[in-house]
C-alpha cells in the first residue's frame, strides 16, 4: 500500500479503532525528546505518583508487600528506591492479585515465549501499547524511515504467531508489514525464504540478532545477494548485539545502519539506537535503574537492569528485575536529545559464565574466542552449578580436530587454573521456543558473584 496512505489514514485510523492514541503519544514524544533533564525528571515523577496511587488503591498484595500506606506518594524520584523489587516470580505467583481489570480499555493478557526457560502470563493495557508504538516509530524517524515504509519482521514470537493470525497478517499487509518466521528459514529453505522477502522489498527489517545473522550467512552461503533489496536499517531486538553481528549484518544488506533496541515482553521498549551509537531510554515512559547489590550503580558500572513502566496501568511493573545486565551513562549525547542513555547492554546475568574463583566471563569474550574459528557454524555454552563448561558445536568441513582443542583450551584459560571444559558435537542447535537463539545458559547468577572483575 502507499506508504502515505499508511501514515496518513490506515495507521491512525486502526489505532483509533483499537482504542490506542498512538498517534497523540507520537507527537508528544516528538517534542519532549529535545526536553531538559529536569523536565523530564518532573514527568516521570508525575506518572510514578499516578503509577504508585493506582498500585497501592487497586491491589491489597502490592500495598502489603511494599509495606506503605495507601495515601503513601513519592516525593522524589529517589523515593522509588523505597519500593520493593519485583521480579517474575512474584508476578507469576500473584498475578490475580496484581492485575487492575478497570484499567480503562481493559488489560489484556499476554504470555511471553519463555526464551529464558520460564514463559510468564502478564498484563498490560492500551496505553502502555500506544507508548510502545510511538517510541518505536519516533525511533525510525531518527534513521530517516518513515511510517508506512515496507517492514519486514524476521520473527517467531508466540505474540504474533497465535491463532488470531488471519486478523494481523490482514493488518500488516494494511500497515505495510510482513512476518517472516524464523521457523521457515534453514539451508533447505533459503532459497524460498529471500525470494519472499525480496518480492516484498522492505526499506527496514526487524528481528533477533541471532536469526537475521543466520539469514545473512546462509544467503551468502547460497550465492544470494540480500543488498540488492532496498534496506535502509536493520532495527536488532531480543538479544544481545554483538559487533561481529553488527558487521556481517550491515555488509550483507549492502552498508544499511544497523540499530539496536533494548526491551522485553513485559517492560515493553526501553531504549532505541541513534545514528551516533547511543541507546536512549525512553524517559518519557520508563525509568532504568541499575543495581550492584542492590544499590545504585554508578555512571560506566555493569548491574542488573530493573525498569519502572509508568504508563502500564494494568500491572504496576514498579522496579521490575529484568535479570539482564547493563550500564547507564552521564554523558550527553551529540544529537543532544535529553532521553538518558543506557550505553551498554550484555544480556541477561546467567548469559555469562562464571569462573571457580568468582570473575565473570563475558559473553563477548566468547565471541571473541570462538566466532572467528573456521568450520563453526553454531556454538553454544552450557555452565552447570558446579562450574563445568560444555561447548555445544555445529560444523561443517573446514573445521579441525586442532580447533577443537583451541577452543577447548581458550575458554578453560579465560576460567582459570581449575576449569573444567568439554566440546560436544552437534547436527543442530535449536533457538528457544521464542526464536531467539542463546550462547550461553549458565546455571550460576554472575550477579550474585562480586569476586575479580570481569575478563
């Protein structure tokens, strides 16, 4: 469809219909990207008043397990340290207690894939999808893309694969959109899954690191050129974003920008690439606090992720343990938006492995190790409780009883005198039921570790 049209009519008007001010929510965060630090600050400390009010009055669990009184508001953004955490366990075993089911428009329910081996039933509402919806477009804008332009999703969601499918392949194609499940992609299929995407011809492709890197390794396996599409960017979410990735994807399309967004099912979009490589936090909707103990980090300092959506009203995600690890900065940025800035993101805190004297071991140190090995086609890690490391491999000709070894002895070296490494070989490695694809599942929590620093 014309992208005009789409931007002009389709859109707005089936966000209208669907009860969502998507379009209202645009234009605002249009203006208050260019806003102060302390005009920000003042708007999340007027929705965290709104956010606690509605918690407090609405669920005698959250109440109770907070320990404040009803009338109790913040005063401070620092006040919200006063809050208890909450993590998905809590949500889980107190879902019925935490739902607000007159939140206007109603709360509707979703499951997330369970990448992380652990699916969740959570609630949101029509604001918070507005939000979502408007950061994201006023992140494209920031990439020269506008609304209506074609978007291709290289997906596997649960969310967008259901059996309302008929319903939203109708409002893609309406929207100018297009699934393409990373289920149908393989070396078998390769050949039909690009003829596909280049009829469709996207200005912008979305999806998981993991399975748009497969797509580009794949189709130059296959002699397939993917840069005679018309891309423009590739917007990355779901993962960690490694450079390597960065790099393949970007030439693979023919130098298209490559953008990462940081956010999950539940804490919707929290942070969106600019052109000059800084991830801004979507101020306007979400505080990110991150956490050592604990206690606030400091400015450069790695902790775990806890966000605030203040404009889910459905479900108080107050303090919300994401169990991924980041950073945040006080830097500006040169594009001089004053949406704070999370400048790095490694994953989620058992997407580490962690060595017997306590320090961590990055997962891009095992990129680092094992991604430019010849003959690797796929490689996952697995870290049990009692430290041993068992490389999962998938390769093809190229790859040599000597590069075993190599890689064997790389990482027990990277974990010290008394790791204890194995390699298994395998046909395949399969993603998680969401499609996204894990390196490292560790059964120990780098975050409960604060030994030697990380290597």
């Amino acid at each position: 469809m014309n992208p005009w049209l789409v931007r002009q009519i389709v859109f707005p008007l089936h966000e209208i219909l669907c009860g969502r001010r998507t379009m209202r929510v645009y234009r605002r965060l249009r203006r208050s990207q260019w806003w102060s630090t302390d005009q920000l600050r003042q708007l999340q400390l007027d929705k965290l008043c709104r956010l606690v009010g509605v918690a407090l009055s609405n669920s005698d669990f959250y109440a109770d397990f907070a320990g404040l009184d009803r009338s109790w508001r913040p005063q401070t953004l620092d006040d919200l340290q006063r809050l208890p955490l909450l993590d998905k366990a809590t949500i889980s075993a107190h879902r019925g207690d935490l739902v607000n089911r007159g939140v206007p428009g109603g709360a509707r329910r979703y499951r997330t894939g369970g990448s992380s081996g652990e699916p969740m039933i959570f609630y949101f509402d029509k604001l918070r999808q507005a939000f979502d919806k408007a950061a994201r477009i006023r992140a494209h804008d920031w990439w020269g893309l506008r609304l209506g332009q074609r978007e291709a999703h290289i997906w596997n969601a649960p969310i967008e694969l259901d059996g309302t499918g008929r319903l939203k392949r109708l409002r893609d194609t309406l929207t100018n959109e297009r699934i393409f499940p990373v289920s149908t992609l393989g070396p078998k299929t390769i050949h039909a899954f690009t003829a596909a995407l280049k009829r469709f011809a996207p200005r912008c492709v979305f999806g998981y690191p993991s399975a748009i890197e497969m797509l580009c390794t794949l189709s130059a396996a296959a002699g397939i050129r993917l840069d005679e599409m018309p891309v423009r960017a590739v917007f990355l979410t779901g993962e960690v974003l490694y450079d390597h990735q960065r790099t393949i994807i970007s030439e693979a399309f023919g130098g298209a920008a490559v953008a990462n967004n940081y956010g999950s099912r539940e804490a919707g979009f929290v942070a969106h690439e600019c052109p000059q490589g800084r991830m801004h936090i979507t101020s306007e909707n979400v505080i990110v606090e991150v956490l050592r103990d604990g206690r606030p980090a400091q400015p450069g300092q790695d902790g775990e992720i806890v966000v605030t959506q203040l404009d889910c009203l459905a479900m108080p995600f107050i303090r919300y343990r994401t169990s991924d690890v980041g950073q945040l900065s006080d830097d500006p940025c040169p594009c001089q938006r004053g949406l704070e800035i999370m400048t790095v993101v490694k994953g989620r805190s058992n997407d580490f492995l962690v060595a017997p004297d306590g320090h961590i071991v990055h997962g891009s140190a095992v990129h680092a190790a094992l991604s430019g090995t010849p003959g690797i086609v796929r490689f996952q890690l697995l870290q049990q409780a009692d430290y041993h490391v068992t490389i999962l491999l998938t390769t093809d000709d190229q790859f040599t009883p000597g590069s075993e070894r190599a890689i064997a002895d790389e990482i027990a070296h990277r974990l010290g005198d008394r790791a204890s490494v194995s390699v298994e070989f395998r046909d395949e490695i399969a993603p998680g039921p969401a499609g996204k694809y894990r390196y490292i599942i560790s059964d120990l929590s780098s975050l409960t570790r604060r030994a030697a620093p990380a290597r």
